[in-house]
C-alpha cells in the first residue's frame, strides 16, 4: 500500500460511488494505454512493459509530458504509482472496494517541488479539479461498460 504525502504543498482527494463492480472498475483504470479513448485531458498513454510494480508509462496529460512508474498493481483493489513532470514530484493512488454491489472509488494525489511550492493555492485547484473529473470520467466509463 502506498500512500500520498500528505504534508505536500497540494494534495487532493476524492471518492465516488460507482455502479459496476469493482472488476470493471479496475479494468477501466489499469489499461493504462486506452487512457485517451475515455479521458479527453490524457493525449496518449504508454505503458513499457507489464501492468506490474516497478513498470514506467510515459503520458501526456494537458500540457504535460509525465514519467511515471507503478509503484501497487493489487487487482482489483489498489492501483498506485509515483511520477514527475518539470517541476512537480507526485504520488497518485487509486483505491477501490465493493459496496452495494457497486463500488467506491477513491483517489488521491500529492504534489511536490518547486511549482507546487511557489504557486500553492493553484497547484492545490487544479490538483483537486483534476481528482474530482477523473473519478467522474472512470464512473462514466465503467457504467457503460457494465451497462448501467
């Protein structure tokens, strides 16, 4: 289990009922290169090697290029990784569990480095806009795909 570092200059969280089991919820989120075909802010997703601890995917999100490398793979319980862009270290950590028969989704994510440092409050805002609209499109797309 890894967790976020909560005394980061931006941290966020979120969680979200989700009406599909959590089977299909992981199944959404740890296909990490269909990423862009149900999140419009990913631009493309490359995992290099297995869907496994200590695996790198490089991605494009908004104006970033992020490395990042997969730090839990718990199928289909905890999907977690570290990584970096120009300026920013972040943790980000997926959690999921049965409940009603559906499942809770839980996200959050930790900021680090000089960007986050030096713009705090806006670091804090986009992080938290961009965990609340994850959960919301990984709700969507795996409420389709259990026909919902």
């Amino acid at each position: 289990m890894v967790e976020i570092n909560r005394s980061a200059p931006a941290t966020a969280s979120g969680e979200l009922d989700i009406a599909a089991s959590a089977e299909v919820v992981w199944d959404v989120i740890s296909d990490i290169e269909a990423w862009p075909s149900w999140n419009q802010d990913v631009r493309t997703a490359r995992l290099e090697g297995p869907l496994a601890v200590g695996s790198v995917f490089r991605w494009r999100a908004g104006g970033a290029s992020l490395t990042s490398t997969l730090r839990v793979v718990d199928p289909p319980r905890e999907l977690s990784w570290s990584g970096r862009t120009t300026g920013i270290r972040a943790i980000h950590v997926f959690r999921f569990e049965p409940n009603d028969g559906g499942t809770l989704a839980r996200s959050e994510e930790s900021w680090e480095g000089l960007v986050p440092t030096l713009l705090r409050g806006y670091s804090r805002r986009i992080l938290d806009r961009g965990i609340r609209g994850v959960l919301r499109l990984v709700k969507e797309e795996a409420e389709r795909r259990a026909g919902a």
